[in-house]
C-alpha cells in the first residue's frame, strides 16, 4: 500500500535560529547586490503577439490590460525605461564603480542592441528575466518550459553567452524547478532568507539567492508603496544598517536592491538612489558583489551538504529509526509518521514537536504505558544489562553505572518507594543531572501526589526524547 501520510513542501527553518556565517569576501559584514531589471520591450503588448496591453508597474494608476489594443501611454512609459532611464542609471553606476545584475527579458534585450552593448562594456552580469515580461501564473508547465528555452536561445543568440543565473518574477509554482532542470548557477525567485541556500530539486542541489520586494523601487508604482525619493532612501538605509548592524555581531546577510528603468530612472528618484550609494561606500566591510560573484562565492564556502529528510522517510525506516525516542513505545513513531510533516521537521526540535504531539493526544493509560516502560534508575536491568542502548549510555553519563554499594542502596530504596506509591517508576533526564542532583530530586519529588508526579514524569519523558534526537 502506498504512503498517504500528509508531506508539507514549504520550509519553514532555513538556516535556523543560527544562520551560518556567510565569510564574505575580505571579512565584510554584508553583500550588497543591486539588481537592474531590463523589461522595457518584453512587457505585454499586442506587438509582441500578447492579448492585451501591459497594466504593471508603471505612473499609470489603476491600469488594466487594453484587450486586442495597444496602449500608447504605457508603452510610452516604458520606452522612457529603455530611452533616458537605462543610461541615467548606467552613468550612476559607472561613476560608483558599483557592480550590477541585470535581470534581463530575452525579447527586451533583443530590442535594445546600445543597452546591451553598454551592459556588457561596464562587465554588469546579465542573468535571464524569461522570454517575455508576463505573468506564468496560469502557464501549462509545458508552455512554461517552452518560454525558458527559447528565452536561453534567444538571451545566447543576444549576448554570446548563455544565462547562467534565472529570476522569472511573475512565476508560477513550476518556475523554480523547471529553471533548476536547465542548469542554472542560482535562482532568485524567491523571496524567503537574507542569504543565499541549497534545495533539492530532484536529484541535484540547486542554489537559490533570494530576491527583494520591498527594497524594491517597484513600490514608488503600488499602493501603500514609496510616494517620494526620500521614502525610498530612508528604508534601503534602514534596511543596510539593520544587515550590517547583525553582520557586525557575526550574522553576516545579504542585501538585495530590486530597480527597474522607467521607475528609479525618473529624476525625481535617481537622487535617493545616488544618496544609498553614497551611504553604502561611506561603510568599511561592504562587499558589493553581482549575484554570479554570489554565488560563487557561496558554493565555494558553504557547498552543499547531505541534509537530513525525515520527514519524507518511508513509514517502516520512520518508525526503525525514531521507534526508540520514546522508551518502548514504536506507536508515537508511527503517530507522528502521520502528521503533516514538512522539512521544518528535519531538525530535532521540528521532530520533538511532532513526536511530542501525538504523546500528548494520547490517553492517560496510553501515557502510562510509556511511563512503565522506562527502567528504575540503577535498578535490576542496569545490573542486569538489559536496558536499552539508550538508556545505558543516558544512565552511564551520570554515573548511574558506577555507583558505590551505599548509593546503590539508596537507589533501590527510592526506586521501590516511588513504585509503590505512584505507580510507574521515578523518571528524570539524568543527562541534565549529575548523580547528586538525581538523588535530591529523587528525595524531594517522591513526597509529591501522584497527579503532579505524572504531569512531571510526562514532561520529564519528553525532555529525554529531545536529548535523543540531538545526539542522533
């Protein structure tokens, strides 16, 4: 029978509460990555075989799509991105000597021979931005593929070298591994970490450096967006300053900036653009980088890794290898097995929680066999070695296998008190303890009622399963 059991593809944990540190370039404490999309020519027009006119990002407010027209005003807005935009920003960062990652629509630079020529003289990396600039949402994969292809052909056939890095933007579920089946170095369509990280696609790793919407200037053309250049300036720099703020205490990120010509290339906002510049250079340990120099960097220093799957284990391997977790009790394995498991499961506290959520549910007398089935500390079994593996090695780190014939004593003493009067035996996680320790909480807790020893017992049940899930 095949394994219905629920599998969440989302992850939730990426690099964790300790993301690594990425060892920029020369010690810096950020990557800074500006990023030019190029779409001016690629947008939705009947011109270029499309069933209606383009209506995103552009001065027009409330834009719909024209169907089976042309729409005079937007294209003029986005011929102004390729016309004055485009060279105003060229000049803004060949002054700077920054460099930049275009994005750019195969069909928009086939149109735009001087931008391209210009492009490739100041060495900006050229990654692909798709065949056209429309939205894949609603694509066959098939069709979808399709566009890719002929978007690499055509971005070859352009440039003289084909993309090696992909950020489609207006995507659909099937982008990111439909990219990753054509060998790209990185993709950008998401939007999910501050650095860059591997996914399994199939069966290679594929490198994803996340891409940016809200240090974006495609906001000076939403609502709730950037009304002015200030607004923009002032949240790039808040943006830095909080990335190099956690850089400085070994956090080191990365910051994206998303620009697009015919919005950040109008006067009135250039100058919040220039002022960010000017504020990133004043900053010693920057690394501005292309999102190629990126990636390399980052496969070089932090290469992929076998990573754990746990969560997309089969049901017997599952339960073989988590069944001891809790002492003789293969049923919470199977339980958690169950549960919508996703890679934020993949860690030892993702799959506590799972395991511990189905103990939890369970009756009282369910959890009650659980309790019975731990061992008396330094009790009969110990001697008698026929504890679990687990519970050997958790016993011998405190001691327990060692004890003198007064402490050995004591221990069975307690250990035949507490039966008798709760009912299951004393249970605490001795990996937290010494041997002293244990026995003064053995002392205190056995005066207890049973209601609170079992709630303790239970918490106590838990705190073990973590301790084997990290020293698995």
């Amino acid at each position: 029978m095949a394994d219905t059991s629920p599998r969440y593809p989302r992850d939730f944990y990426g690099h964790g509460p300790d993301r690594p540190d990425a060892a920029w370039p020369g010690g810096a404490r950020i990557a800074v990555s500006f990023v030019l999309n190029y779409e001016e020519g690629g947008e939705n027009c009947i011109l270029h075989g499309d069933a209606a006119s383009e209506a995103f990002l552009s001065e027009i407010v409330g834009a719909a799509p024209w169907p089976g027209q042309r729409h005079w005003n937007m294209e003029s807005i986005y011929d102004y991105g390729a016309r004055a935009g485009f060279w105003r920003l060229h000049r803004l960062f060949t002054e700077s000597r920054l460099p930049v990652t275009v994005y750019g629509v195969a069909t928009a630079l086939a149109r735009s021979p001087a931008q391209v020529e210009a492009m490739q003289d100041a060495d900006w990396e050229i990654a692909s931005h798709g065949l056209k600039w429309i939205d894949y949402k609603d694509h066959s994969p098939q069709d979808e593929a399709a566009d890719m292809d002929a978007a690499i052909k055509l971005h070859t056939e352009v440039t003289g070298e084909r993309p090696k890095g992909w950020y489609t933007g207006r995507c659909s579920i099937n982008t990111v591994a439909l990219a990753s089946e054509r060998g790209f170095d990185w993709i950008s369509d998401t939007y999910d970490d501050d650095l860059p990280y591997w996914t399994r696609i199939a069966d290679k790793d594929q490198l994803i450096i996340p891409y940016t919407l809200d240090c974006n200037d495609m906001r000076f053309a939403t609502p709730q967006g950037f009304n002015a250049g200030d607004q923009f300036f002032a949240y790039l720099r808040d943006s830095f300053d909080a990335l190099y703020a956690e850089g400085a205490a070994g956090r080191s990120a990365m910051m994206s900036i998303g620009l697009h010509c015919r919005l950040i290339g109008r006067p009135g906002r250039v100058q919040a653009l220039r002022k960010f510049i000017e504020y990133v250079q004043g900053h010693e340990g920057v690394w501005c980088a292309r999102r190629a120099d990126i990636a390399a960097h980052w496969t070089a220093t932090h290469p992929a890794k076998p990573r754990r799957n746990w969560h997309q284990m089969e049901h017997a391997d599952f339960v073989t290898k988590f069944g001891g977790i809790f002492e003789h009790s293969p049923w919470i394995a199977e339980g958690a097995h169950a549960l919508e498991l996703g890679p934020a499961h993949d860690t030892p506290q993702g799959l506590h929680s799972a395991l511990c959520r189905v103990f939890r549910a369970a009756s009282d007398d369910q959890r009650l066999d659980v309790l019975r089935a731990h061992p008396d500390l330094a009790g009969k079994l110990a001697a008698a070695k026929r504890l679990t593996s687990e519970s050997t090695e958790e016993q011998a780190s405190a001691g327990l296998d060692a004890l003198t014939d007064d402490e050995r004593q004591r221990f069975d003493t307690h250990n035949n008190a507490y039966v008798a009067k709760h009912g299951f035996p004393f249970i605490i996680a001795v990996k937290d303890h010494d041997k002293a320790g244990i026995l003064r909480a053995f002392e205190r807790r056995i005066a207890n009622d049973t209601d609170t020893e079992f709630a303790e017992a239970c918490r106590q049940v838990e705190r073990i399963a973590r301790l084997r899930l990290e020293a698995l």
